[in-house]
C-alpha cells in the first residue's frame, strides 16, 4: 500500500537537477466513528419530505517526524426531517503521508488541499456504509473543493487577525 496515491513531479534529480518532489500515502485508516440513529424505527419507511441533511469538514494536519505528517479528514453529517434528527454520523478518517522535497512554500497548500483529496473517496464510502448499515439510503457525499476550503480559511484567519489588530 505504500505506492498508492504516489504523486511525483519534476525529473529524477540527476544532471544537477533538483530533486523531485513526491507525495506517498503509507496508510490510511479510520480514526473515530460515530453513528447514532436517536429515533429508529420511526424514521424508516416513507417520509412526506426529503431530508435536510447538514454537512461539515475540517482538515488536521500533525507532524510526525520530519517527512511524515498524519492528515485527518473530519467530516459530520446529519439529516433531520422536519427538525426531528434522523442520524448523526462523525467521521476522522486519517491517513500517515511522507512527503518529500517539497518546497517550504507549498507545504501547507499540499498537506490542506492534494492529502485530503487523495483520501477523500475513502471517507466517503465509510459513510456511505454506515448510513447504509444504520438503515438509511447510503450517503453519497458530493466532491469536496479542497482548495476553496482552503481559501475560505486563510480568508477567515485573515479576517480574524485585522480583527484583533483593530482598537477597541
């Protein structure tokens, strides 16, 4: 397993260049599963409305050593039918990444953006399952534009530190 999600890019670093930039998966695994289903069997069967269903996601990075850093997609989500909870799933699906000669500047971008994309669809078939598994229609997640999330998170803090730089 440790060639999957193999990304490599640039040449082999002979001739005096430098040397290529590569991102290897070496394993992936749930972290922490939750599913609660607070008024099955109620809510099996026809329902007079769709569901809303709520969704959240959140990327955590933690160095490991000084190539290797454990990337954890967090993703909650829930469906509600007329304010009534149907299911609540919380997923960390985690996976351990060795990146190598990757420019200081780029670092950030491919931990939030090219390691969560590379473990995504796996994430998302564990809540497809569990959703299945709890009685439900699966839960297919749309793709997720990691590199918005980013964006929209950088522009947060940003706002957040011209914030705390203002007088009262």
């Amino acid at each position: 397993m440790s060639d999957q999600g193999s990304i490599n890019t640039g040449n082999a670093g002979n001739g005096g260049e430098p040397p290529t930039a590569q991102l290897r998966v070496l394993t992936q695994y749930v972290k922490d599963i939750s599913f609660e289903n607070p008024n099955a069997p109620q809510m099996f069967g026809p329902l007079e409305e769709q569901p809303q269903i709520g969704l959240r996601v959140d990327v955590g990075v933690k160095r490991m050593n000084d190539n290797d850093y454990e990337v954890t997609l967090k993703i909650s989500a829930d469906a509600k039918v007329k304010d009534k909870p149907m299911f609540l799933v919380e997923l960390e699906y985690a996976g351990l990444f060795r990146l190598t000669n990757i420019p200081e500047k780029d670092l950030e971008a491919v931990l939030v953006v090219e390691c969560p994309r590379q473990i995504f669809p796996f994430a998302r078939r564990v809540l497809a399952d569990v959703t299945r598994d709890g009685g439900y229609p699966p839960l297919m997640i749309d793709p997720i534009d990691f590199v918005n999330l980013y964006q929209q998170r950088r522009e947060q803090m940003a706002q957040e530190v011209a914030e705390t730089k203002q007088p009262n």
